[in-house]
C-alpha cells in the first residue's frame, strides 16, 4: 500500500523545473479546484461578449437588466 511517505520521498528527485507542473497536477485531482476551474473557464469565456455593442446600446440594456431585476425581486410577496 502507498504511502504519503513513500510519495513524498519520490517527488524529491523530481526535477525543479518540472516542480510547477507536479502542482497544477496535484491540485487538478482535487474535486473543489476541478469544479472551481471549470466554472473560472465558463464565466470567462463570455468575456467580450458584449463589445460589439455601441455605447449606448449597452447601457441601454444595463438600464434595462437593471428595472427587469428590481421589478422582479423588489415585489411584495403574500405568503
């Protein structure tokens, strides 16, 4: 059975310039960073989605995200 110990003991010959990619390795085996990474990846990827808007076309639709947001959460509700 392998141990903390015996890995550890492996990773002392591993080279230092190959030291970064042994981290990003390990911390990519971690659930939480896989799931933290993916998300990071899917947010950017909108990055620049809206820079084929004009100026005022984007605020435009800033205003309107803004009334359809408060319209919706601000209401009184009957419970």
């Amino acid at each position: 059975m392998l141990t903390l110990n015996a890995i550890i003991k492996e990773m002392k010959d591993i080279p230092v310039s190959r030291l970064e990619e042994l981290y990003q390795f390990i911390h990519s085996l971690s659930t939480t960073t896989k799931h933290t990474e993916s998300l990071r990846k899917k947010i950017l990827s909108f990055g620049g989605a809206f820079s084929d808007l004009s100026s005022k076309d984007y605020s435009d639709f800033i205003n309107q995200t803004k009334m359809t947001r408060t319209e919706l959460f601000d209401r009184k509700i009957e419970l």
